[in-house]
C-alpha cells in the first residue's frame, strides 16, 4: 500500500533503509486465505528477499495459467480448493462463463490486495490511474507469502475448502494467517462448531500460528461483528490521512467539493446539471430521488450530469451511476451521509458529496434557469483531514454470539487502500487498485503480528494479540479522541475499534502482556457450554471443566467487558513481563461512569525470578437503573510503557422489567 | 446427486501422528456408514489430517444425522459459504 504505512508509523521507504526493529518481517509466513495471487504483480518480486525459511513444507500447486515457475522467494507457496464450492452451486466452474482460473491465480483482485498489503515488496511509483501514487509495501516487506486459493470470484468461499485451506496451512508452517472473509450476522456459536473459522482457528492457534480476521463490513449497526472467537484477532476498519477531493465547479461560477476517483482523460466544461427528481419516469415516485433502478427518464436525463440523494449507508455508488449511465446520463453526483470508501465508476465519473454539499447543489440547480456543472479531476491530498475515523461500513460489537469477549480487538486503516490488484484485461500488467473494507485492514494488522512474531519469536498468538491490543492508540492527529463515521458522528469506543487505532512501533514492547494457554480457551468452552466429552475431543491432553464460576469473564484477554453486572463481580488477570526484567507497574484506573472499580495490588513489582504476576478488579455499579454499556480503561504503567486494556461493563439490576 | 449435500464431519484433534493412518480411519468410517470402501471414496472431499481430524464428504440428510453418532464424531457442519470482506 501507499500511505498507509507511514500514516501508522512505519517509516521505511525502501529495504536499504531500515528504521524499524522489526526486520520488516523477515523469516515470517503469512498465509492467506482468500481469492488467490496474481503472481506476476511486481508486488511479488523476490527481490532482497532471504531464503524461504526452513519450517516451510508448502509447495507451489499447478493448475490454470500458474505452474510452479509462479513461485519465488517471496511467494513461497500456492494452493487452491474448489470441491466445496463447486458442490454448493451443484456444476463446475466454467473458466470461461465465470471468469475464473482453475489454479491459485486471483480472477477477483482481491487476494492480490490482502496479500499485498500484508507482505507485497517496495514498488516504486504505484499508484491508481495517477491517485494515491508513492512507493507501494506491505507491512512486513520481508516476509514471505503462502497463498490458499478457497474464494471464487462471484461464488464466495465455501466452509470445507477454508478448512482444508486452514489444514494444509497448519501442515505447511505458516506463522500469521489472515483471513479477509467472513459470515452475516445472525452468526453461528463457535461453541458448537458450526463456524469453519473458529474451528480452524482453533486448531492454528493452538499450535501457535496468529490468526487475524476482518470484522465484516455491516457497521455501523451495533452487534453486527463477525469472526468473534477468543483466539482470533478481529480488525475493524479506519480512515487514513489521505483524500481525494474533487471541485465541483456550478454555472454561477460557485466551487463545491465533493471526493472521486475518476481521472478519465476528457474534461469536457460545463454540461447540463438536473435533479433525478425532475428527469424521473414518475414524479410522483419517491425512489427516483434515490436513483433506484429504472426510475429515471431518458430523454429528460440524457447528456446531463445527475445528482441523486441516498438515505441509506448500504447504496452502492458503481450501481446507482449504471441507473444513470443507462438513462443517459453521462456524471452521477451522490450524496450520501458518510465520507468513507470511494468506488471507482467506470461507465461515467462519479463524485461522492455528504448531505450539507448535496443540498448545496441542490438549491443552485432549484434557481438557476438552466443548471450546469463541470466536473474537475480528484487531486491527492494528505494530511488535512483529522483522521484516523472508524469507517461506517466497519461491523460493530458487541459479539452477538459471545458478549464477555470485546470484539473488535483493534482497527487499522481500511479505507481507500491502494495495493496490487488483477491487472484489467487480463494482461500480465502490474496494476494496483484502491479499495475499501474491512478486508483491507485485517492483512495490515496480519502483517504488524509478522513484525512482532519475527522478534519475539517464541510470542504466543495470544501475546501478540495482546501486544496489539494494549499499545493501540486513542487519539488522532489533532491529538483528540479518535471519532467514528456512522448514522451520527461521536467518540469511539471499543465497540467500534477494540484497544483501539493499531501502533506497530508501541506494539513492538509493550511491556507487558496478557497471555493465554489451549487451556485456558477450553476452560472458557467449558463456560459456554461444552461439555467434558467434547472437551476431550479438541486437544491431545486430558482437560476437565473446572467448576469454578465467571470462567468467561477470566479468560486472561488484554481487555474486560461484563454484560451483565447487577451488584459486584471480580476478575482476575495475569501479566508477563515481556520488557526490563526488574520492573515496577503501578496501576492506572478509568472506572466506567456508574462504577466503582478496585484494583489489587495496586503495584506490580518484577524480577528475575517473578515474571508473571496476577491481579483482581472488583467492580461494583452504583446505577440505579439499567444501563448501557459504559467504557473505561485499566493500563498499567512503569512510566516507559503504557499497557492499556479497555473496559466495557453493562448494569443489569433485574433479569427484565415490567411496565407495572 | 441432488438428495446429498456436502457435510463436514469434524473429529476434534488429530489422534494418529501419520497422515496415512489418519486418512485410512476416515475412509473406515465412512466405509461403515456408507456400506462399502468404493462408495467412502465416491462421497469423500477432503480429508483433514493435518491441523486436525476430519473429513468433508457427500452425504444424505440421513447419513449425516447418522453419522454425528458416530464414537469420536464431535460435530457434524453443513457446508456454507463465507463472502470476503
């Protein structure tokens, strides 16, 4: 990507030019399960990369258009798996009438973003048609990439080809897996084992491999997060500090703005300029201020620039510019209510404008005889805008299935993200493409735990989460809270974006951090209802439920959330000291409004011989009536390290209420 | 065949080291409910060996409520599909 990587702090412009204790990953394998590679994308070059590390057993699978030449250095490996898709649309895919490749080469592009975005070597000059241009990385530069093909353009992704994908990854040797897929609420309990991910997960993690998943993109309605298991990473999207705003020049010489990434070659002056109410087929039909299919006029919108309103977060910009282009229209001016994510419109240009712009326009054309605009070119812009912002698309917890467990656990940047894509057309080009999702923000952080994993090589998954989760930020570049884009704007919380904003350099030494064992995660199935003879099936060692109580909210994670308190309830946690051998950790409490907090000890003192510590928090509600949740925070400080672990606690005083 | 979809038969850890044994003790299973080795290896996908044991094969409704009772069957999953992000 471009940008991206400095925006969050990593500033490394070339692998001769190191200015990281991270290595830029190397020694690392990040696999990637998702639509495939495109091999020949120069974001897959070897070059300066170091041998293929010997715990790799993967290999490099034929098929369509990719044989084993395809791999390298840096892509150390490819498989693809197919059986389960083909069986769930009942025929096989055809290569042709799909547009697919039998093989790990990516039909959809969208592999070959993840997977450049995580691992994709420098790459001079990348940029979208003349957008977002700059040297184009992954987060780990070094580190190698095993791609497992288990998503079909068009089709999605199918649970017994992502678990072979997770078997044969376990079996090959990656480090990190990132996983930019998932399922729509109401979500499968991976209690019971109806979740392909959890499963799989379950399994990589035990044997030590990071597992990092995206949060899903149907934010910002709250509890619509996915990918919630324990022993998962899951990544919510941001904005980064780059934009791409667009002059709308209006007949009375009036400039508005709006944002667009079209950079077609003509610009061809004023035009005529019309609300999709007045060239609709029925004016008396609401939907055609939407632009909705079929709803606009031919004749009356023909050779005109359009501007259309939507209300809802869910319209897609590419599809409402088809309804104008196939009325006649030759620009779509959008307003819509959130700033994040822009589509790239490739039958007319399109300018994205928020509701206040929109409006603007509107009254113009509303008083002028005859309405013109012109639309001028997208510039890249960096810097001006306060970010980072949580996208709206970003899903939001709590988990639905699992609410004691806070989900997101961090967010990175995921909107307008440029990274290698499959090249249009088809031709071995190098081509790159700017997306938005929160896709785009799990390969950032699967790449940030290739960085922590490649010096502190013997890191549990949980440690590194752990590390993610306590050095994330809180603030944004004008040193305020970090904000959220939604159906209104406000602070965010860590239902929005977990420990918050993901800081690598912080992440490297967090000091301390919160591990947690197989064990510990089948004590906490035991807690959601496993039973001791299912227990006994997950792992190798004989392990029974313990019968002790709040085994959900012990679960040792770098975060505390209590769904339900009523009067008083005690956690408990253990830190390892991962930082100076002898330190002193003093307590730093944020008690949620409403909530008395205790902690003890209030000090933590380490040394040679005492490197795990545990400590209780006692909170008690002094609300009166039932409540939201309410957010706060415990970070333990030995005045260096800041490990900051949020707090979301909920007051339940009855089990329901009456109206009487 | 339409009356079969794809189940994953999900047999929690691996119990054999050997990928060889781990494959054969899924093929014998499915021999037993399926009645013979050439319809195991008709109806089988994938064998999970690696990370874990199981197996992903076509099944009836029937044969996949069967199954689930199966000693050492820990779940039986309906095959789905996930959407990328």
């Amino acid at each position: 990507t471009t940008r991206s990587w400095e925006f969050i702090g990593l500033n490394f412009h070339s692998s001769g030019k190191l200015s990281t204790e991270s290595n830029m990953g190397e020694g690392t394998i990040i696999g990637v399960i998702d639509s495939g590679v495109w091999p020949e994308s120069e974001s897959f070059s070897d070059k300066g990369m170091g041998p293929i590390p010997s715990h790799w057993k993967g290999k490099c699978q034929k098929g369509q258009n990719f044989n084993s030449s395809n791999c390298n250095k840096k892509l150390i490996g490819a498989r693809w798996f197919i059986k389960g898709v083909m069986h769930m649309i009942n025929r096989s895919i055809d290569t042709t009438k799909d547009d697919e490749f039998l093989s790990p080469r990516d039909a959809a592009g969208h592999g070959t973003h993840t997977a450049s975005t995580a691992a994709g070597n420098f790459v001079d000059k990348a940029s979208y048609k003349g957008l977002a241009a700059g040297v184009a990385r992954g987060g780990a530069p070094l580190a190698h990439l095993a791609i497992y093909k288990a998503c079909w353009d068009g089709f999605g992704c199918a649970d017994a080809d992502i678990l072979k994908a997770f078997d044969k990854a376990i079996h090959d040797g990656v480090d990190i897996l990132s996983l930019s897929l998932g399922s729509n609420i109401p979500l499968f309990s991976y209690i019971d084992q109806r979740d392909s991910i959890a499963v799989g997960s379950f399994h990589a993690a035990s044997r030590g491999i990071t597992v990092v998943c995206s949060a899903g993109n149907d934010g910002p309605t709250s509890q619509t997060i996915a990918n919630t298991a324990p022993w998962i990473i899951t990544v919510g999207a941001t904005t980064i500090d780059r934009a791409f705003p667009t002059a709308i020049t209006l007949g009375n010489h009036q400039t508005v703005w709006g944002q667009s990434m079209d950079t077609g070659k003509e610009n061809w002056g004023f035009t005529g300029l019309t609300y999709s109410e007045r060239v609709a087929v029925d004016s008396k039909d609401d939907s055609s201020k939407y632009c909705n299919p079929g709803t606009l006029n031919a004749t009356l919108a023909s050779g005109k620039i359009i501007l259309c309103f939507s209300k809802s977060d869910k319209v897609d910009m590419v599809n409402t510019s088809l309804t104008v282009a196939e009325a006649g229209g030759v620009g779509l001016i959008l307003a819509q209510f959130h700033n994040d994510g822009l589509p790239s419109c490739d039958l007319i240009p399109c300018v994205k404008v928020d509701y206040e712009v929109g409006t603007e326009i509107l009254s113009y054309i509303r008083t002028a005889r005859s309405p013109l605009a012109k639309l001028n070119f997208p510039k890249t812009v960096i810097g001006k805008w306060v970010s980072p912002q949580v996208a709206s698309f970003s899903s939001r917890g709590p988990s639905s299935i699992s609410p004691a467990i806070l989900k997101p656990d961090v967010a990175a940047p995921g909107v307008d993200i440029l990274a290698a894509f499959t090249p249009f057309g088809r031709k071995h080009l190098n081509s790159y493409a700017l997306l938005s999702g929160t896709s785009m923000a799990c390969p950032h952080v699967a790449a940030i735990a290739a960085l922590i994993k490649s010096v502190h090589k013997d890191w549990s998954p949980a440690a590194i989460r752990s590390a993610l989760v306590t050095t994330a930020s809180q603030t944004g570049t004008d040193g305020m809270n970090i904000f959220e884009e939604g159906f209104t704007r406000k602070a965010a919380d860590p239902f929005d974006m977990g420990g918050g904003h993901v800081n690598p350099n912080r992440a490297m030494q967090p000091g301390l951090v919160y591990d947690i064992s197989t064990e510990d995660y089948i004590q906490f199935l035991c807690s959601m209802g496993h039973t001791n003879a299912s227990i006994s099936a997950l792992t190798k060692t004989k392990i029974s439920c313990s019968k002790s109580s709040h085994l959900e909210l012990n679960l040792n994670l770098p975060s505390i959330t209590i769904p339900n308190l009523r009067q008083s309830v005690t956690v408990t946690r253990k830190v390892t000291n991962v930082g100076h051998i002898n330190s002193v950790y003093r307590a730093v409490e944020e008690a949620p409004y409403g909530i008395k907090m205790r902690v003890e000890p209030q000090v933590l003192s380490f040394n040679m011989t005492r490197k795990v510590i545990s400590f209780k928090a006692t909170f008690s509600t002094t609300e009166k009536l039932l409540a939201d949740y309410r957010f706060g925070s415990l970070t333990w400080t030995d005045g260096e390290h800041f490990v900051r672990s949020p707090i979301a606690i909920r007051t339940v005083k009855h089990e329901w209420y009456s109206y009487e | 065949d339409a009356s079969t979809n794809v189940y994953i038969v999900y047999m929690g850890e691996n119990k054999y080291e050997d990928p060889v044994t781990i494959t054969k003790s899924h093929h014998k299973l499915l021999s037993t409910l399926l009645g013979s080795k050439e319809a195991a290896m008709r109806s089988i996908l994938y064998s999970y060996k690696h990370g874990f044991s199981g197996f992903a094969a076509r099944l009836t409704e029937t044969e996949a409520k069967n199954i689930a009772e199966f000693p050492g069957v820990l779940q039986v999953i309906q095959n789905g599909i996930f959407k990328l992000h």
